[in-house]
C-alpha cells in the first residue's frame, strides 16, 4: 500500500506529509478520529440545556409555610441542605425542634441526636416543643452513627427530612459531609452545629456552610436566614421576652 492510498484511507488532503498521517493515526487509536474506528470512545450522554423560560416554568415541590415561617424563611424547596448554627444558650435546640414540628406537618423527619442522644434534659425539650403531637411523622435517633443512617436513608420509603445534631459529632470532613449529602439528593438534610463567636465551630462545619442552600444563624433567641430563602421579617422569633432582653429592646 502507497503513502497515496494511506492518506485516502485516513481522509487526509492529498498533499499530507507524513507527520500528518502519524497525527491522524495517533487520534485514531486513542478514539479522536474523525473516521470509524473500533478503538473509538462511547459516545457521552449530556442532558439538554435550559432556557430561562424553562427555569423559570419548572415545577417545584416547597414547604408552604405560613406566618412567622413564611415571614423569616419564605417557601423553601422540600430537598437541599440546610444549616443552623449559634452558640449554646441562645435558644438553638428550641428553634431546631420547633422547625422540625412545622416540617413534620408535610414530611416525615428524623431526628439524629448524636450530641445529646435521649438524656433526660433533650427529652424535656421535645415534651416542651410538643414532637410528642406529630406521632410517626417524626422518629428520634438517639446516637445513631453517620454509617447506619446513610443506609437508612438509602432504604425505600425512608424519611423526607433528616436532622443531624450535632455536626462536630459525625466526625466527618468537608468531603464526606458533601458526599453524604450528594447520595442523598431527594432528601433535606439539615445539620445543627456548634459554634465559637459567630462563625460555626472548625473548618470543615465553616467550608460546608458556604455550600448550604438555607443558611441560619441563631443569636440571642432568634433564628437569622442568611440563607436562599427570606422572608419579609430580618428573623424568625424563638423566644420574645428573652430576645428583647438580650437585644436591648426593653
């Protein structure tokens, strides 16, 4: 076979010099040919674009809060990742059982209490913030490991909403949180932290912050969006005697 018919058969201009044919015969065994070649790539499957117009005609499932929720949070998506963070004392628990209550009308959440699991005092705080009202809609975990509730969360017909208090209990890093919360898109996962001064408490609950769509700071009995999702209210109120003493309003 003559260099002519070589250049034919690899679909070269006729003048092609023989660095252009090594090229052509390099693509073609690692699949970047323009002709058939049995070493050639599979052919990848890419989702179709958006228009603005389908964006913003796409439905959407949302938790249809009413009154002090809708004023502070809006009508937040029913997935995502959420994060609330504040220091101890400022009303953080009440607020995160409180939210779980309102979830619980439209979805079955889980309770994971890596931090307190059911001592006696987080029991009272249920009782007080009245979960005993939302029956199976609302199940507490008491320790249970990041390993059995990723498994958990896996199974058919598991629950919607899932609670994880604390984040500096999971013991995971930045990466692992993202991963978790990659296996389980269909879910609202929400995680409750620690924190020193106003920011969450180490770097890894401080990197996953920034990735959370609902973003909420707890300060002085009450809850900051600083989220996707605000309301008409700078905040949602935890506790109004306290807040106005803690803030100077009295």
């Amino acid at each position: 076979m003559d260099k002519q018919e070589i250049i034919g058969m690899l679909g070269l201009p006729s003048g092609a010099s023989d660095l252009d044919i090594t090229r052509m015969i390099r693509r073609l065994r690692t699949g970047g040919g323009k002709t058939g070649s049995p070493k050639r790539s599979a052919r990848r499957s890419l989702r179709r674009g958006m228009t603005v117009r389908n964006a913003i005609e796409k439905r959407r499932t949302v938790f249809p809060f009413e009154g002090a929720w809708r004023d502070a949070f809006d009508q937040p998506e029913t997935t995502g990742v959420w994060f609330i963070w504040g220091k101890s004392g400022n009303g953080k628990t009440s607020f995160a059982l409180r939210l779980c209550k309102e979830l619980a009308r439209w979805r079955r959440v889980v309770y994971d209490s890596l931090e307190e699991g059911d001592s006696l005092t987080f029991v009272k705080a249920l009782q007080r913030e009245g979960l005993a009202d939302c029956g199976s809609q609302f199940l507490l975990l008491p320790c249970e490991s990041m390993d059995d509730l990723d498994y958990r969360l896996s199974q058919r017909k598991s629950p919607d909403v899932v609670v994880i208090d604390s984040f500096q209990y999971t013991r995971m890093n930045h990466k692992e949180a993202l991963d978790f919360c990659d296996r389980h898109r269909d879910k609202l996962i929400i995680f409750i932290s620690q924190a020193e001064g106003s920011k969450p408490s180490g770097r890894s609950a401080q990197s996953l912050l920034f990735d959370a769509h609902q973003k909420i700071r707890v300060e002085g009995y009450r809850a900051f969006s600083l989220g996707r999702y605000k309301g008409n209210s700078e905040y949602y109120e935890i506790w109004s005697e306290r807040a106005r003493l803690y803030w100077g309003e009295e």
